[in-house]
C-alpha cells in the first residue's frame, strides 16, 4: 500500500480473491459477499473487513452524483473511480461497470473495457442478454473476464418502464434462463441477478457452472451483492425490498460492514422479506 492510506493495524494477510477461488467457493457452497465500493477509503476498509469481490458501480449515478438513473454515467466516471478504489484495495477482487452506451459493439466494448482494466479492474460488468454474447466473447478472448448482469438491468429503466422485477411470467423466466446459458457458453465467469423471483434465482443458478451473484434474487444465488449507501443506511427513506440496514445495532461502518459479510455467510441475509 502506497500513499494516504496506512497499513491497519493486525491486517490478515489474505491471498488475494481471483474468480478462480470464487468459483472455488461456489463450489464448497460459501457464500460471495459483494459490495459496491467508489474510492479507496472504502476499498481498504471493505478488504480488510474481507469482503471477497468490490463492484465499482454504476450506481454511482445515483449515489455519488445525485441523478435518478445511471443513463448520465460515463467510461471516465468509471475509470476514475476504479482508479481511486484500486489504491486502496489489496485481496479483494476488483470489478467495474461497463456504463450506459459503452458496449454498443464488440469493438467499442472492448476499447472501454481497456480503460477499466488499466485503472485497475480485474473484470468489467455488462447488463444484457444473449445479443451480448459476441461482445462477451469478444473480450474473453481478448484477456478480459466478464461479469454479465441479468434480470432488472437498470440501464433498460426507459424500456423496462420503471424498476421492476424481472422474470415473473413463464416467458420472460424461459428467456432469462436461455440468455444466462448462451452469457456462460460466451465465456462469462460470473453471473448477476437483479430483482427476480427468489424461485428463477434459485434455478438459474443451479443451471449454470458459473457463480450467480444476487440483489433481490434470492437466497440460493453463489452470493449477494448490495449499494453499500444503502446497507449503510446513508440515505433516508423508502428503499427497494432487497436493502438491509446493517448499521442498524452497529457502532461504526467497520461493524457493520462485518455483519453484513457475516450475514452473507451464515445465509441470514437475505431474508424472505428481502425477496420477490
Ligand atoms: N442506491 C442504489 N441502490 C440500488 O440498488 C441501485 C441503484 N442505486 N442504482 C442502480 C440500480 C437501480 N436499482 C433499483 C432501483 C429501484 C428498485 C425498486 O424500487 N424496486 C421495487 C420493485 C417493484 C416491483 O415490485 O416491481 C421494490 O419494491 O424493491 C429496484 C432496483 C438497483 N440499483
Ligand atoms: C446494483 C449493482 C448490482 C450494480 O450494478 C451497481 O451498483 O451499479
Ligand atoms: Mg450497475
């Protein structure tokens, strides 16, 4: 570690997380504790609390700059943030969203990819279907390992017609699950599920060799991912049904950061009354 952040004090030296020892946990049936992670303070602290995989997000758009969607985010927001986050980051892996209008083509994909790998990603995340397994070859085949994101894809809220659960009728469960084979068999290595069924949560995890992670898909995904705005209760008011507060009991964001993780790992979170 180099710069503003020091060392902490009793840090336990973790091997770092590669999606080869995610996959290893998916495997042995541990739990993935996710959480979306901005700069490096949070980074360092997130790490050391062991939290396994860091999303830079989108929602940033929302949480950080204050729109209403993730539409207005761009590839130097990302960049940037990735760049701050991976200072302070050590074990944790480190993934990046792939904003809005970034992955139109393979080509584009894989230009804005590059930026997010150089600022010190070690995968990108992509909202999208089938109709994005050329891109998602594409980059694998290139070095980059993708992390393709289903079911409430937050980027579609103009076509979606709002923040909706997915994947409720026959149909639309019979198309995720066709898209999360054909995402897969295009090389992606990890698997995320938005606002959907705890019961399609659930299949299409057992589906596939890959981990899933989920926000409001359930308790059976390979682990859980959450805005860390909203597990820490930053903002007031009414919040989607899959956010916990875990300050709530707890004296300090290190705490609570170790009670989600906690949480996380004993299956605890989420809740039936965090699922639809
Ligand atoms: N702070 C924050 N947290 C998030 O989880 C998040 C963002 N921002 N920005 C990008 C997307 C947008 N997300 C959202 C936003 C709203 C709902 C929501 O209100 N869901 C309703 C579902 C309504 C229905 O039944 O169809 C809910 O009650 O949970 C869900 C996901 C998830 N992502
Ligand atoms: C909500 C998670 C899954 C995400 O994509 C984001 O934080 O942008
Ligand atoms: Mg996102």
């Amino acid at each position: 570690m180099s710069g503003y952040l020091q060392e902490r004090e009793g840090a336990v030296r973790r091997k770092a997380v590669t999606m080869q020892s995610l996959s290893a946990m998916r495997a042995a049936g541990e739990k993935i504790a996710t959480l979306t992670c901005y700069d490096a303070s949070f980074a360092s602290l997130m790490d050391y609390c062991g939290v396994d995989l860091l999303l830079v997000g989108d929602s940033l758009g929302n949480v950080l700059q204050g729109h209403g969607t993730t539409l207005p985010v761009t590839i130097a927001d990302i960049a940037y943030h990735t760049a701050c986050a991976a200072r302070g980051n050590q074990t944790a892996l480190l993934a990046a969203d792939m904003p809005f209008g970034s992955y139109a083509t393979p080509q584009s994909a894989f230009d804005n990819a590059v930026k997010l790998m150089q600022a010190g990603a070690q995968m990108v995340k992509l909202e999208g279907g089938a109709w994005l397994a050329d891109t998602v070859k594409f980059l694998t085949e290139r070095g980059i390992p993708v992390f393709a994101h289903l079911g409430l894809t937050p980027q579609a809220v103009h076509q979606l017609g709002g923040f909706k659960v997915q994947g409720k009728t026959a149909e639309s469960a019979e198309r995720l699950k066709a898209d999360a084979m054909a995402l897969q068999a295009a090389g992606a290595t990890l698997l995320l599920l938005e606002a959907i069924p705890a019961a399609l949560g659930k299949e299409v995890t057992e589906m596939l060799a890959i981990p899933t992670i989920g926000i409001g898909a359930g308790p059976d995904c390979s682990g859980q991912v959450l805005v860390m705005h909203d597990m820490l209760d930053v903002f007031p008011g009414k919040k989607a049904r899959f956010v916990r507060n875990f300050m709530e009991g707890q004296s300090s964001i290190e705490a609570a950061v170790r009670a989600y993780i906690k949480a996380v790992r004993d299956k605890s979170f989420p809740a039936s009354e965090h699922c639809f």
